[in-house]
C-alpha cells in the first residue's frame, strides 16, 4: 500500500511539473514569434494548458491578448478559438451570462468555417450550463446535438461530460429510462478514464434508479459497488449509501443483512451529524422493528425521523414516516391516532402529487425527449429573400391562388355528387333498417319480459320478508305491549305497592323504548320497501345530533351501568338531517344493546379526502366471523343483547339504504369480545352530478 501512494504522489508530481514544464516553453516560444496566425495557435496551446491546471486568471490574460490579435488579422479560426476559451473560463467562474454570450459568438463563427467539431464542443458546454440552471428543455437539445460528432470522433473527455450531463437532465425530469441509459454510457468512459470520483457517482445514480424501477438486486449490485472502493469513499459518502442499502435488502425480508448496513449507516451518520442519512437510516430500522414485532423500539425511531424530515423538509421521507406510523398505531390497535396518520398521509401525497403534475404540464409543453434537428438551425443564404426573389414568390402565389380556386370548384362538384350517391344509398337501405328497427324492437320486448320476470321475483322476495317481518312484530310488539298492559292492571286494582311500582318503572320504561323502536324501525323499512323515501338533503352539525341522541339514551345507559365517552367534533355534513338521526339512534341503541356493566360506548368523528367520518365503537360483546355477513342484509337476522333485549333485525338494514341514499357509506369493524366499531361515511358538500 505504501508503494502504491508513493507511485501517486511521484505521477502527481511529474504531471504537475510536465504541465508546468509546457507553459514554461510556450510561453518562452510565444515572445519570439511574429504577429501572425502562428503566432495565435501558439497562444491557444499556451491558454488550453493553462485551463487544464485552472490558471484561469493568466490565461485570461493571454486571451485578450490573442483576441486583439486575431481581430486585427481578420482571422476567424482564432476569434472563435479565444472566444470558446474565454467562455469556458466564465463558466467556471459562474457568470454564465457571459459564458453564454460567447458560446453563441463563436457558435457562429464555427458555422461559417463549418467546422463540425467546434459547433459540437459548444453545444456541448451550453447543454451543461443550461441543464445546471434547470433550463431541461434547452440543455437537453444542446448536448443532444453535440453527442453525434463526439462520438464519431471518439472524445472521450467530452463524451464523459456530455452522457454525465444528459443523464442528469433525464433524471431530473422523472425519464427514468434515458436517465439509466446515459448514466452507463458515462460510467464506461469514467472507468476507461479511471474516473473514480465520476464512477462512485455513476453507480450511486444508477443503484437510485434502479430502486425507483423496483429492481432492487441490481440496485444493491451497484450500491456494493460504491463501496468496494474503500480507499475513494469517506464516511459522508458512507453514511448515505449504507441506509439505502440496508433499505434494499428489507425489500427482500434479509433481516441480518438490512439491520448490519442500518446500524453501520445509523452510527455514521449520528457522529458525523448527516441528517439526510440518519433521517434514511431511522425510517428503515422503524420499518424493520416494526416487521420484527419491536414496536416500542420502532416507534421512537420513527418519531425522530419525522421531527428531522420536517426539520429538512425532506417531503419523501415524511410520507414514508406517516405511512409506517400508521401500520405501526393499527399494530397497536390505536385506530383513533392510525385515522390522524393515515389522514396526514393522504394530504401529503396529494400535494406531492400535485406538484408532479405542475412540473409534469409545465416541462411537457416544451420538452423534447429525442434530439431535434432544426432545434437551433441558423438561417442560411437561401432564407434571405431578396427582391427578386420576392417577386417571382408573388407570381408563384397567384398562380396558387388560381389553382386553389379550381381546386375548390372541383371539390364543390364532388359534394354534390357524393350527395345524390348518398341520398341513392338512403333509399335502397331503408328496407334494411326497417328490418333492423323490428329486430330491436323484438330485442326490447324480450328485455321487458326479463325485467318483470327480475320484478316479480323482487316482489316475492319482499312478500317474503313481510310475512317473516310480521311474524317477529306480532311476537315482539305480544310480549312488549303484554307487560305493559299487566302493569296497567296491577295499577287498576291497587295490587301494587309504592316500593314497589317504583322498581317497575324501569323495566315498563325498557319495553314502551323497545315498543316504540320497533314501531319505528318498522314504518321506516316499510317505507323503504315501497320506494318513497326520498332524502331531503342540508348541511348540519354532526355534533348536535350526537347531542340530541346521546340524551334520549343517557337514563338507559345509567341504568345498565355503561360510560359514554364523547370524542365528536364540530363539523358539517351534506345529507338528509332526519335520515341521519335515525341512522345513528340505531347505531347507539345497538352499542347499548350489547354493552354489559362496566363497558364503554365511545362516539366520534373527522374529516377525510373531503368526507366526514362518524364512528360509534363500544367494548361490548362483539361480533362473530359468521354473523358479520349476515349484517346490513334485508332480512330478519337478530341477536338478544347482554339483559335479553330482542329486536327485529331490521336496524341495520335500514341504516344501509338510509346512508346510501345520501350517497354514503357505512360499515363495520369487530372482534368477538372485545367490540364493535360501526363506522359511517358521509358527504360534506353536494356531490358532483355526472
């Protein structure tokens, strides 16, 4: 190893000195020449060694020396020469106005000498000012242009540059596949020149590109490539690779390989103090902990990587840091803060993806993918148009416009002709269409009887829910209406004591409460059933509904030993108010229904894609597998609650058909046990008519 430097350091020197050494002569040879071209490639020689040991102050010198030379000779090969040098030096300098002034200077003067080589060179150097600005459209035409003769001149230094830059402006405006395309191409020049600098790039490019195109073998190929080159890559270097690397192999579940390069990326990045890499490194260990059950672990990571990407603003990370927050709180079971993480989600993802569409309609107006050749094509001798040339154009128009006119005529005559063709061809398929139309109406008449027959199947599904619904409301109502009628005539004849008529208050209470839902769940179905519920939407306060409905409930609830917690917001709906109070007095008196001593019924809502979200969750029994698809069907499926409640099945059928028809959702989430979550989705503004 010590060799090798040593061998570095004597090449170093005798290159420097070589370069030095050339200076030195031309610059002895260039003062004993006479003023003449010679005398000017001399000094372009001493300028391009100049620039290559970046001594672009003296070369400066020599070029506005060498400027006035070749003015006062007339000699353009030289202008252009000194002109090109002299804007290379601005460019490095970063005052690329003038950088540009002169490429366009000596672009023209290579044009009149039609020198090919020069054109090229300074398309190539307008390409990478341009694609720096971010002017994609106009750098990516100009290093287009240039890319034909380099290649075919085979200039590998300029063929680096360009394929680096191209691959740049490609990457830049999301062409992945071009991107990839010219960053292998700039990647076997860079290992033919022994680039190292240039190839760690490369791969680290490509290794990105190929993670974005979900190849990720290859990406972690080029990834391991950036770090075999032990002794060219530091630990800033280091620090970002390892937790994209690690990132890669957790696409393929490798934990020991994910978890070795995010703890290396990890520690790197904390001492060096990489916030890009340590935000990386933490999103991927948090995903990897939370893949391998560590969740208290994977949290902390997580909630440290969100503080960084809002403190960088990195936006790609803080939508991977809120999705994985909300796989991890749904792991937990935290549904309420999985709703907050999944809404911040979706906000975020639209604005980014609303961003792309801007970038993506502003760029796709003006920007050409492929090399266009008139892209900057100079007028040429033969658009210069002179007098007689003028005139001859004018006697050419007007015989044009003859021409146009018998053209127009003929056309007209064909018109007419193609009509009476046309009417001919009406005529003689009239019997045909009429054929036609009796097969439709035919087909229409079949349809018809498939539709009544689809009817009146209907019909008899629905006569056979009435006489099951029936059957259930002349047992229920028997039962309800039974005890209260037996208290009545205990009252009638005294039979009952203060003490005792006080304890029958709540359990008359429950039976009138179960009487009178029944009653109404019932003309709500049948009005349902005979299509004549028609909503009358408006915008109203969810919060006041829980208000109204929570009181009528609260005695019940007192009296079965249930907490309400209330979570609800302020917020407005769009949907029909009387609708939605039925829907949710069916929702709580389920929840009450089967709610033992000592459980909870928890009510609230928010916003979501625009849309309000009601959920009315309890830690009651729960529901079975079996019996969750048996919900929300028109039918009589019913269950007894915790104290023997009956019902008639029919609450939750009705709840659907009342949500739907105000153009919502509802639904359910339970877990036999341990409760039910009844979730309602509804507009919060006039849906948009088609």
């Amino acid at each position: 190893m010590r060799k090798i430097i040593t061998l570095i350091i004597f090449l170093s020197t005798s290159i420097g000195y070589s370069q030095t050494h050339d200076v030195d002569s031309l610059a002895i040879e260039l003062a004993f020449q006479s003023e003449d071209t010679l005398k000017i490639q001399t000094s372009l020689k001493l300028i391009k060694s100049l620039y290559d040991i970046k001594d672009y102050d003296k070369a400066l010198k020599y070029i506005i020396e060498s400027e006035k030379l070749s003015n006062n000779i007339n000699y353009n090969k030289g202008i252009a020469e000194v002109t090109y040098y002299k804007s290379l030096i601005y460019a490095k300098k970063g005052d690329y106005i003038n950088a540009v002034s002169g490429y366009e200077k000596s672009k023209a003067l290579y044009n009149q000498l039609e020198d090919t080589l020069g054109v090229a060179k300074v398309n190539n150097s307008i390409g990478l000012i341009e694609i720096k600005r971010g002017n994609y459209a106009k750098g990516l035409q100009f290093s287009l242009a240039a890319i034909k003769e380099l290649e075919k001149r085979h200039l590998v230094q300029e063929l680096k540059l360009a394929y680096s830059n191209l691959a740049d402006a490609y990457y830049n405006i999301n062409a992945y596949d071009k991107a990839m395309t010219f960053y292998l191409k700039a990647l076997r020049i860079q290992e033919q020149l022994n680039d190292i600098k240039g190839i760690n790039q490369s791969n680290s490019q490509l290794a990105e590109l190929y993670s974005l195109n979900k190849e990720h073998r290859k990406a972690i190929e080029y990834y391991e490539k950036v770090l075999a080159n032990k002794e060219t890559i530091n630990d800033s270097i280091r620090g970002r690779i390892y937790p994209k690397l690690g990132g890669e192999y957790l696409k393929f579940n490798d934990y020991d390989n994910a978890s070795n390069y995010l703890v290396k990326g990890l520690s790197l990045n904390r001492r060096g103090h990489y916030k890009e890499g340590l935000l990386t490194a933490l999103n991927n260990l948090g995903n990897l902990n939370l893949h391998q059950g560590l969740l208290l672990t994977a949290e902390k990571q997580l909630l440290e990587a969100g503080a960084i990407a809002k403190d960088i603003d990195n936006k790609t990370e803080l939508l991977k840091h809120y999705k994985l927050m909300k796989s991890l709180d749904s792991t937990k079971k935290r549904f309420d803060r999985a709703f907050v993480w999944q809404r911040q989600y979706y906000d975020l993802k639209n604005e980014l993806n609303e961003n792309d569409i801007k970038i993506d309609s502003k760029t796709n107006e003006s920007l050409e993918l492929e090399p266009d050749p008139d892209f900057d094509k100079p007028l040429t001798n033969k658009e210069i148009v002179d007098p007689v040339t003028k005139a001859e154009t004018t006697k050419t128009k007007e015989k044009f416009d003859r021409l146009k006119l018998i053209f127009y005529g003929l056309l007209a005559a064909l018109a007419i002709m193609s009509t009476f063709l046309v009417l001919i061809y009406l005529k003689r398929n009239n019997n045909i269409k009429y054929t036609q139309e009796l097969e439709e109406k035919n087909i229409k008449i079949e349809l018809q009887n498939v539709a009544f027959q689809e009817q009146t199947k209907h019909l008899e599904n629905v006569n056979n829910v009435k006489d099951k619904l029936f059957s259930i409301v002349s047992h229920d109502l028997k039962d309800s209406l039974s005890s209260i009628n037996g208290f009545i005539d205990l009252l009638k004849d005294g039979s009952l004591s203060r003490e005792e008529f006080d304890n029958l208050i709540p359990e008359l209470s429950e039976n009138a409460n179960n009487a009178s839902l029944l009653l109404f769940n019932l003309l709500n179905w049948s009005k349902s059933q005979m299509q004549s519920l028609e909503p009358k939407p408006s915008l109203f306060d969810i919060q006041e509904v829980f208000e109204d409905k929570v009181n009528l409930i609260e005695q019940r609830m007192e009296n079965k030993g249930i907490t309400l917690t209330d979570h609800s917001l302020r917020d407005f709906a769009y949907a029909d108010r009387s609708m939605f109070e039925i829907v949710i007095q069916n929702l709580l008196a389920n929840a009450l229904k089967f709610c033992k001593e000592g459980d909870t019924i928890t009510i609230s809502n928010h916003i979501s894609n625009g849309s309000c979200i009601i959920s009315i969750a309890d830690t009651g029994v729960g529901i079975s597998k079996e019996n969750l698809e048996k919900l929300f069907k028109n039918s009589s499926f019913t269950t007894v609650g915790t104290n023997n409640e009956k019902g008639t099945g029919l609450g939750l059928s009705i709840c659907k058909e009342l949500i739907e028809l105000n153009n919502g959702k509802i639904w359910v989430e339970s877990t036999q046990g341990v409760g039910s979550t009844f979730y309602v989705q509804l507009p919060k503004s006039r849906p948009n008519e088609d």
